[in-house]
C-alpha cells in the first residue's frame, strides 16, 4: 500500500492534455482576423501599441472548439480550459505529481483509490467543492449518452463513492497503477454540480451536451469566463476568489491569429505579448529583434512512421530494421523542424516515466540496412506507399524520407488523404506505412505503450496492427504494477523490444516555440502544451 501527501506550494503546473493520434497539436481551424491590427498575413503596418500591464494578449492559431472539458480534445480548448477548470491532481514541469483539489490520494488496495479533498473551495458561480461534485464530473465523463472524448482516460474506474463531504473513493476495474497521472489531466476539470444539472436539462430539452456548460462555464481555477466571439478571442478575468494566491494580471485575451508572419508581427508591434506556435524558420528574427525572446520547451510528443504489420514485407522484423537502419533523424531535424528537436531512440521521451537510457537506438546505417534487406530477400528492394494528411511539416518529413529509403532501394510513394479519410482509412488497415504522431498525456509510459503497441488498440492507437502476446504481457503488468522501480523495469524491457524489432520508425519529439515580450515575466509552458500564467504579471518600461 503507497500513500501520497504534500504541500500545495505555488500554483504551477496543470492538468494534462490527451494525446492526438492526429493532427499536429499547434492545428485547429481558427479563420478569424477580427481584432487583430495587421491581418493582412504579411507583417502588416500595425505601429507600436502601448502595453496594458491588466490585459495579457496571446495570440493563438486556432479558436477553441468547446470550453466543456468534458466534450472536446483539442489542444487551443484544453488551454483556456485550463484556467477555468482544475483537476484533482497536478503535475509539475518534471512531471512530478502534487495536489491540486484533492490534498491527499492513497491506494487502499489493489482496485481503491482515496481521496481527501481540499475544504473551503468555491466554483465560479459560488456553489462548493466537495466529494458529491467529484463523483457527478466523473460520471459524466462515463456517460455513453455524453459520448466524452475523454472516457477513454477514466474508462478503468467502475465506481466512485462518496464517503463524506471532503473524502471520496474510487475503484476501478482492474489494478490501475498510473491512475493519478490521468486525473491530472484537464479531461478531468471540476465543474460546478449545479451547471452539469443545467446542461442535462439542456440535453433533455433537445440540446447538445455542452451547451449551457459553453455559455456558463463555472471552474475553480484563477480565471472565470467572460466572453467568446468565435473566430476571434476569448476573454478569462481573474477570480478574485481563488482559494490560493490570485493570478498576476486582471485579464487574459486569446486571441485567434492563423497567419504566421501576421502573429510574429503583433509580438514586434506589441498588440500580443505571447504567441504561439512560432515556425522553426522563424525564430531567428525573433531572437534577433529586440525587446521579445524565443521561449522554448521540450514537449511530450512522438513523431513516428508506423508499418502495417498485417502485410508484406512489413511482418518481416529484418525489413523494419533494414528500413530504420536507413533513416537519418539528423537530417529530418534539420530539414523539417530546423534541430528544434530531439531524435527519438524509442517511443518514450525522457520527460515520460518509464524511458530508459539504458535502450540502445538503432544507427544510421544505409550500407547495413541494404545487406539487411538482401538476407531479407529484397536485394533488388521493394515498392511501397507511405500515407500522411496534408500538414506541411508531415509533408515534408514523408518527401525526406522517400530520398533516404530510395537509397538502399526502396521505391516509396507519397499518398496525401483529407484527414477524416485519413484517420478511416489507416483504422481498418489499408495503409501500407503512414506519418502520425502522439502526445504521451498523462506523463506515463502506459498511456502510449497500451494505446499504440497493445493488440486490444488494434485499428484504435495501435494503427501498426502490432499482435504481439509478450508485448502484451509486459504492458498489462506495466499497468497493473504497483511499485514504481518494478514499473520502470517493466517498460524499459519492452522498449527495449519495440526498439529492436523496429515496431516503427521512432522519428523525434518536437520542441514547443513560443514567442514572448520581454515585458512578460513569470511565464512558462508545460510539456503537455499548456501555457502557465498563474504567475506572469506585465512589467511596464
């Protein structure tokens, strides 16, 4: 049996966004230009603008598509989510587990799971926190009639039970070791009992679920909502009410600016003081014009080019490895992402509980991958086609990788598919190899293991079509095992695995850039992709 307590100290860490088997996390379909001074994609003749220390401006690529945690996935809503709702838990920027509203967790057995909550906790609209919110926000999740796109976070909990006002249970299926990284995660944000009741009676009514909960968001975070014009900006003013210390600036404005060069301008001019993405071609004028600085953060991500192991010659682990023998991730660092970035060994990124450094990578070496392929009986190669959507980074990383493969012989094709086809097409199987990528959400090596490798995933996360019973094995025991050094030898055995029978092409995980006023201090941003602005404040010149 473990228990786990500690003191809250500063708020500085968040919940943790789920992972996207999809679209790179910077993507959305924000379209509006509204409120933004030079909208014209090219830099504009915005002139400088004075800076408000009360208003933080970050301009965004894309809108939000919902602010109900619990109905959406998206990276831009998980953000301003962030601010309105917390979870039970949180993580730090080492990926270390602390309290948030829930101050003590224990696992009482091997499938319970107590928790003390935080007292004198009040939402938004001033209703409480307490174990009977807990349990309507986690069932609600569980709703098939809400159809959440997080349930699949919270799908081994088979009950939650309220023992008192600030104490609540929750079992779960099967023993769940990496439990508490998931309820950090801000698919699990509270939110006021009384808006959840209202929604439920939006649904009954003919609505949809979110409705009233978009219009009357009520968190326990630093920010309460103010406004939403889509396609332009939503506006968060500080809860002056928090339990613990207030946020350092009155408002925050996120605001949706899609063009590049457009965002890269409103930072020079001042209309925003943090933006974010920034292109890795960017970043030299930003780092070269003063008064703005280029802030960087490893992220939790994996791009990776997966086989279908369902077909020839891709069953065969010699092709595999021949193939990512061939693979020079320097040049795909350099060429797509210009080194802002790390090559990937394995599946797991440093950052990620259960990476080990003890796993040996797989060298670049295109004279040993051709004599590969020759024992493999492909001496004279062999064609295939490679599927990736239309995101210009993955775009590029597919034509790189062409180049290298027709080196030892491998006549590859690139065949571009609209993402909804995309992600149907490669889930029943007819993909050859495919570009995707995934967030490691939760901080936990189970989260991409189980999704991407497991056989139960096949079609799902595991788009590799991967059926391999020792693999399986390791990774239910990596799920299921209670005590953290056993855990770490678990998954460091099956990367180990993974890696040398090359179930992908482990590509490399990106850094995030952000670009940010030298007026803007107290800022950072988590690896899960969330910006930290509990205590950023606005230095006036």
């Amino acid at each position: 049996m473990k228990k786990s307590t500690a003191v809250l100290a500063a708020f500085t860490a968040a919940a943790v966004l789920t992972a996207c088997a999809g679209e790179p996390e910077n993507g959305g379909t924000g379209n509006g230009n509204e409120g933004n001074p030079s909208a014209d994609g090219n830099g504009g003749e915005a002139t400088d603008e004075e800076v408000d220390p009360d208003n933080l401006v970050i301009a965004t690529l894309s809108d939000i598509e919902a602010i109900d945690p619990h109905t959406s996935n998206d990276v831009p809503s998980s953000t301003v989510q962030h601010n309105l709702f917390e979870s039970l838990l949180m993580q730090t920027e080492d990926m270390e587990i602390e309290p948030l509203l829930a101050t003590e967790w224990e696992n009482t057995d091997d499938t319970t799971w107590e928790f003390q909550l935080r007292e004198d906790v009040t939402f938004h609209d001033g209703s409480e926190f307490n174990a009977d919110v807990v349990k309507a926000n986690l069932d609600r999740i569980l709703d098939e009639d809400l159809g959440s796109p997080r349930a699949a976070l919270f799908e081994m909990i088979e009950e939650v039970v309220v023992i008192d006002d600030h104490t609540v249970e929750i079992h779960t299926e099967f023993p769940f070791s990496p439990l508490p990284a998931h309820l950090a995660h801000s698919g699990g944000g509270m939110m006021s009992q009384e808006i959840i009741e209202e929604d439920y009676a939006r649904m009954e009514d003919g609505g949809q679920p979110g409705d009233y909960i978009n219009e009357n968001p009520a968190g326990t975070a630093i920010f309460e909502f103010d406004e939403w014009n889509p396609g332009s900006e939503i506006i968060l003013t500080r809860n002056d009410d928090y339990w613990g210390d207030p946020a350092g600036v009155e408002q925050v404005t996120f605001q949706v600016t899609p063009e590049d060069l457009t965002r890269i301008g409103e930072l020079e001019t001042g209309a925003a003081d943090i933006i974010f993405p920034v292109s890795p071609s960017d970043t030299e004028r930003i780092e070269d014009t003063e008064g703005m600085d280029l802030y960087t953060q490893e992220s939790l991500g994996l791009a990776y080019i997966g086989f279908n192991m369902e077909k020839e010659p891709f069953d065969d682990p010699q092709v595999r490895r021949a193939m990512a023998m061939a693979i020079n991730k320097e040049e795909l660092l350099e060429g797509v992402l210009e080194g802002t970035g790390t090559p990937a060994t394995g599946p797991l990124g440093e950052q990620i509980f259960g990476f080990s450094d003890e796993v040996d990578e797989i060298e670049y070496d295109p004279q040993g991958a051709q004599e590969l392929l020759a024992e493999a009986g492909y001496e004279d190669g062999f064609e295939t086609t490679l599927w990736t959507n239309d995101s210009r980074e993955r775009i590029d990383i597919a034509e790189l990788v062409q180049a290298q493969l027709s080196v030892v012989g491998v006549d590859l094709s690139i065949e571009v598919l609209e993402w909804g086809a995309y992600l149907e097409n490669t889930s029943e199987g007819e993909h050859d190899m495919f570009i995707l990528g995934w967030s490691t959400a939760t901080g936990d090596a189970d989260y991409l293991m189980y999704n991407l490798f497991h056989s139960s995933q096949q079609g799902d996360g595991n788009k590799s079509f991967i059926n391999n019973p020792e693999i399986d094995d390791l990774l239910e025991q990596g799920r299921s095992e209670t005590d953290q050094g056993a855990r770490e030898d678990i998954y460091e055995e099956a990367m180990e695995l993974l890696v040398d029978e090359a179930k992908m092409l482990y590509l490399y995980h990106q850094d995030y850039l952000v670009g940010v006023r030298d007026e803007v201090q107290g800022f950072w941003k988590h690896p899960n992709g969330i910006y930290q602005l509990h205590d950023v404040t606005i230095e006036e010149e």
